[in-house]
C-alpha cells in the first residue's frame, strides 16, 4: 500500500513513522496533557495495529491527511482525547 504525501509524491507504507509520531506527541510535556492521557506500549501497539487495518480496507494508495484522521480516530477509540488533540497540534 501507498501513501500519497502532501507533495504528491507516492511511498510505501511505514508503521513505524505512525508509531514514532503518536510517541512524539505522547512524549511532548504540555499543559492539558495528563499522565491519564499518556498512552502505554500496549496501547500504542493497539492503536497502530487498528490503523493499520482500516488503511489496508481503502484498497487504493492513501493520503496521509487520511491516516492521520485515522490515528485520531484510533486514538480516541482507546479514550485517549487529549493526546488526539495534542497529535491533531502536533502533526
């Protein structure tokens, strides 16, 4: 699977950029973050694996505005609100 960046260039899929950015955001000391808002490895790894299978369902080359609504989403399925914040800020 593709991503289309916001240049219009196509790459290849990479989780692990996903992951490095929700740990980034989740690693930025800010005022309404919470140690509740924090979210562990696990959960991480949940989040990243639920992203990953709603992009695999587009079955087309995906723009990378469209995962990051994703993570958002993902992010706020597992309750984490103010991170998904933080992360909209962050990206």
């Amino acid at each position: 699977m593709n991503v289309i960046k916001r240049n219009g260039s196509e790459v290849e899929f990479n989780l692990s950029k996903i992951k490095a950015a929700i740990s980034k955001a989740n690693s930025e000391k800010h005022a309404d973050i919470t140690e509740a808002d924090l979210i562990d490895e696990e959960t991480l790894n949940k989040v990243c694996n639920r992203v990953w299978t709603k992009c695999k369902k587009y079955n087309r080359a995906i723009h990378v505005e469209e995962i990051q609504d994703i993570v958002e989403d993902a992010l706020m399925y597992y309750n984490k609100y103010n991170l998904a914040k933080h992360y909209i800020k962050f990206r």
